[in-house]
C-alpha cells in the first residue's frame, strides 16, 4: 500500500521509509587485488654514469600487498630478449614500488615492455622509440599516465617526481 524507500550511503547505515537501522550481517569481505592492479611505472634502457643497469619499476596502487610470482616482464612479445619470469613468494608492498635490473636488455632506438600476469593475460605495457643516457621513461603521478619526455632524474625504487 505505497511505495518502500530504502536508502544507504556506506551499505551498513541504512534507513526504511526514514526509520534508520545499522546492519547486522557481516560486512563484504576487501577487495583482492592481483598483479593486474599493478602498472609498469618506470623504465631506463640506457644506463651510462648514474646507472649500472638498465630497469624496470612496477608500481602497486592498492591498500595490499600483490604477489607478483609467476608474472613475466619481457620486451617485445614473442621475441626480443629472453621473458624474466618473478619468482614465486615476491610481492610488492601497498603503494610500493619492485625492481627489476637487468643488462643489454631493452634496445636504446625504442622498445616495447610488457607487464604479463600469470596466465598469460598482458597488463600494462608501454612503448618507447628513443632513450637518453641515464633518463627515464615514467609515469606522472606515479601510475598515472606517462611523462612525455624522458625524466632527467630518475627514481628508481621511489615516487616519481
């Protein structure tokens, strides 16, 4: 005989025709995050002085820990340098950061970096054509979209500036 309004703005606190009630059940377990939250955030394909290896910095954006074992980063798929596959128990911290260093990995005239979960599903990936000695290619703010120009002042392991 009429119309029931229910509302809630939390999904505990709720209220019945103005009648308010707080809920009793339990509450939805947190989201699980995967590796497919994670980005790619950070790359140097040319280290010269300030660095002694070319990396790869990935970059959690969740409030959890991610397990990245089994996830691969590689190159250019199916060719290229050899996948590096992360080994299983590695994770990355909430709103951290994961590095992989690596030698004669990544081509300085452009190339391709692949973040792929798992099961084979690709990620992130990003796509450069040139580099510069001891710059980056990165992400401003951090897992944000990418800088247009190579950064002067790498971050590796940190927020990007």
């Amino acid at each position: 005989n009429g119309d029931v309004v229910i509302k809630s703005s939390d999904g505990v606190n709720y209220s019945v025709n103005g009648t308010p009630f707080v809920a009793t059940g339990a509450a939805p377990p947190p989201p699980q995050y995967t590796v497919k939250d994670v980005r790619l955030n950070e790359v140097m394909p040319d280290p010269d002085v300030a660095y002694s290896t070319e990396w790869v910095e990935l970059y959690n954006p969740t409030a959890q820990a991610i397990d990245l074992g089994g996830a691969v980063i590689d190159d250019i798929a199916n060719g290229g340098s050899a996948p590096y596959t992360i080994p299983a128990g590695t994770t990355i911290p909430p709103y951290g950061y994961w590095v992989l260093d690596r030698t004669s990995y990544f081509n300085n005239a452009g190339d391709d970096v692949h973040l792929i979960a798992p099961d084979g599903a690709v990620v992130d990936k990003f796509t450069y054509t040139s580099s510069a000695n001891d710059r980056s290619w990165a992400r401003l703010p951090d897992g944000g979209p990418w800088m247009a120009t190579m950064d002067p002042t790498p971050t590796r392991g940190a927020a990007n500036q």
